[in-house]
C-alpha cells in the first residue's frame, strides 16, 4: 500500500510514548511509568517528530512544554490507541489491565509490517504482494510469520490459489485498517503543511522602527513586485532580533534574512545591503549638543545585545575612556523598536540607531551625530534557493530605491548568488 517506505522506522509503542508525554507533559515522569530511559521517551518523540514534519514539544528553563500542534496530533493518535488496545486481547500473551501501559510501549509492531499486511490481504498472495511492495518474498514471508508469532496462530491459510485470512485474520485485518486509516490521514495533514512549506519563501527581518521604516517599506515592496512577477511560491514574513534570525537561517526556518550585523553570515550567502552609521536619537525638546551631554541627563533605553544595534550601542558606550559616563548607568533594554521610539518620542530616554533607520523619523526625534563616525551595515542572506535568490533580488532593487543601498553591491541581474561579503 502507498506510504510503507516512508513509515519504515516507526513503531506503534513509539505512539504511545509520545500519547503519554502530552497527557503529563513530562518526558521524566513519562520514563518512570514506563520503565524507560529518558533518551528512549525523547527517541520515540523526535521519531514522531519527524515522520509528521512537525516540532511537537520543546524545552524552555529545563521544563518540557508542549506546542500547539501536539494537542491536534494526540487527538488523531486516539483511534490507532484505541486499536491497540483492540490488538493486546487478540495477542497469545495478552496483558494484565495494569501491565498494558508497558505492553503497549513497548510493542514491536511497525505500520510499515502492518500496511505489508494489509497488502498481502488484499492481493491474496504474499507473491503478488511482494512484487507490488518491491520487497522479496522471503523478507515479506518472515514478516508475516513474526505477526502470527504475536498473535500465536495462523493468520493466512496458504490454499493452492493464494493466501485467504483466517477467522483472527479478518479480526486482525479489521483492526489493522483502522490504524492505516488513522495514519494516513495524520499524514495527509503533514505532506500538504509540508509541501505548503517548501513553496513558501520564508522571509526573517529586524524588527522595524515602524511603518515608515525603510525596512516595514522594503517588505512591502517586496510583496507587492514578487505578487505582480506572478511567482508561484508564497511569501511568508517574519520579524526577529539579529541572533534569532541566525539561528533560524541555520535551523532552515526562514530562507533569507536581513540583519543589522555580518556576525555569524559566514555559512551562507550573503552581502552588504546597506551602509550606513550611527546616530544618537533624543527628545524632540531636548537642548543637548553632544551625545555625552544627552546620556548625562536622560535615561537610556537601547535594543538588546542580541540585535546587531544594540551591540554597536554597547560598544559605544563602553569601549573607550571617553565614554566613562556611560558606565553605571541603568539602561533599559528592549527588543522593540517601535517602543523605543515611542520612550524617546514622548518620555524623555535617549536611544542609538543607524542614520538610515532614524532619518524617517526626524519629525518624532532629534537627530544628534556622535563626535566620531560609527560605521553601522545592514546585510541580507539566504539559503541559496532559486525563490530566494529572486527574493534577494527584488528586495535589493526596493532599498536602492528608497534609500540608496551600497555603493558596492553588486548587480543582482548578473549572477545567481551574492558574493561573498567579508
């Protein structure tokens, strides 16, 4: 039947494992009930994980928190549940009402020996099912006979013309339908939200200083040009700080990232976007003419280190003897730019931003200068997909619009991939 190769791997014990964990949501707690390791609970859950192509639990502070698509999964492992526990009365040895939680997890049944099985049933010949499932005889044969070691009887009686269930064959059979069933159609859901996924092109940004921003309008203009080329895959886009767009470069969550640092780019494609430097950004009634003047008799409140603004920040105010004033003092730090903005705006803080990223909102805050150029550089990388190439492209050719880029970009038009930015 369609779908054994891909199912080769998983057992059912492993579904029950991974049942228990989103009943207790504990992999410890559900290792001790079950008598096995902790690395056997995680085993069977990454083995499910991986079959749906989908993340189920994740760990935060050393606790197991489970995801929202866990809860959608345990629904749709009820009825093949279920069916095992129709299977544990039909077995030689079936298990005591309080040993069936061990039985089950450790029961050594493969959906890929049950769909086989199931094809053998259905062709009437472990031949003509062996040839149709492109395995040899002999391997099929011992599958069959390992399951009527389980049950402890013939489930196939072997007549001239084939083989024909018996009566616990039909029970079997039966039962193992509902399972493939149930199985099929978890897996249906996973293949479509896969291959959603793969069409997809999944664009991470540095959060926006707001709707005017040359970043927010980058992207727009990116969704509206990619929409009139036609292309057929969707666009999908995401805003995150510098370093939770590395990792999800690296992890395969988005295809192409725009980021306020080169740090860490190394692994992939990537090129200079824009050049800029930094600026100290103050309140709009603020009468102070020097950075050092501002940080004196205003509060600060700068991104995080994880952004590559807020490193360059911090750098600024620690790294040299003539920015003293800068240690000791309590700086606020926030992941948002727009709230950021709003502190300078309308209470008083000061804050630090590249030039190209603060000359949209000139009207909301003063704009003061350091006494020393600080360079600051936007970078754009991507996992070397053809959509995000062409996602590249479009977003380059929306920023020399609007503010210019780099002058050593290169043309887009003339090569598959950036080169590399040192």
């Amino acid at each position: 039947m369609a779908g054994s190769k891909r199912m080769a791997g998983l057992y059912l014990g492993a579904l029950f494992i991974a049942d228990t964990v989103f009943s207790i949501g504990s992999v410890r707690e559900t290792a001790r009930r079950l008598s096995f390791s902790a690395s056997t609970v995680s085993s069977a859950l990454r083995r499910l994980e991986t079959e749906l192509a989908m993340k189920l639990v994740e760990r935060a502070s050393g606790e197991l928190a489970t995801l929202l698509a866990s809860s959608m999964v345990q629904k749709g492992l009820q009825p093949i549940l279920s069916a095992m526990r129709q299977l544990s009365a039909l077995t030689k040895e079936p298990p005591a009402v309080q040993d069936y939680p061990e039985w089950a997890a450790r029961l050594p049944l493969k959906i890929a020996t049950i769909e086989r099985f199931l094809e053998v049933a259905d062709q009437g010949s472990i031949n003509r099912a062996a040839r149709r499932l492109r395995l040899g005889q002999p391997q099929l044969s011992l599958q069959i006979a390992n399951l009527e070691e389980l049950f402890g009887c013939r489930l196939f009686e072997r007549q001239a013309q084939g083989s024909v269930l018996t009566d616990i064959g039909r029970e079997v059979y039966a039962i193992f339908a509902g399972i493939a069933e149930a199985w099929d159609e978890m897996k249906a859901t996973a293949d479509e939200r896969f291959q959603r996924a793969a069409r997809a092109v999944r664009i991470g940004s540095i959060i926006p200083t707001g709707s005017e921003s040359w970043v927010a309008r980058s992207l727009a203009s990116l969704v509206a040009r990619w929409n009139i080329s036609g292309n057929r895959n969707t666009l999908s886009l995401m805003l995150m700080t510098a370093d939770d767009l590395r990792e999800a470069l690296r992890s395969g969550r988005i295809d192409v990232a725009i980021v306020d640092s080169v740090f860490g780019l190394d692994a992939f494609e990537h090129m200079e976007l824009v050049a800029t430097d930094m600026v100290a950004i103050a309140p709009p009634g603020s009468t102070e003419q020097t950075v050092t003047a501002l940080v004196e008799n205003h509060p600060l409140c700068v991104p995080s280190p994880r952004t590559g603004i807020g490193n360059a920040a911090t750098a600024f105010g620690y790294d040299s003897g003539d920015r003293r004033r800068f240690r000791g003092r309590d700086i606020t730090s926030a992941d948002s730019l727009p709230v950021i903005v709003d502190l300078v705006a309308n209470h008083g803080y000061v804050s630090f931003l590249g030039r190209v990223s603060a000359a949209p909102i000139a009207d909301k805050v003063r704009i003061v200068d350091p006494d020393q150029t600080l360079p600051l550089s936007y970078h754009l990388a991507h996992n070397g997909r053809r959509a995000s190439v062409d996602a590249c492209r479009l977003i380059q050719e929306a920023v020399r619009e609007l503010v210019g880029g780099t002058e050593t970009a290169p043309a887009y038009g003339n090569r598959p991939h950036f080169s590399q930015s040192s």
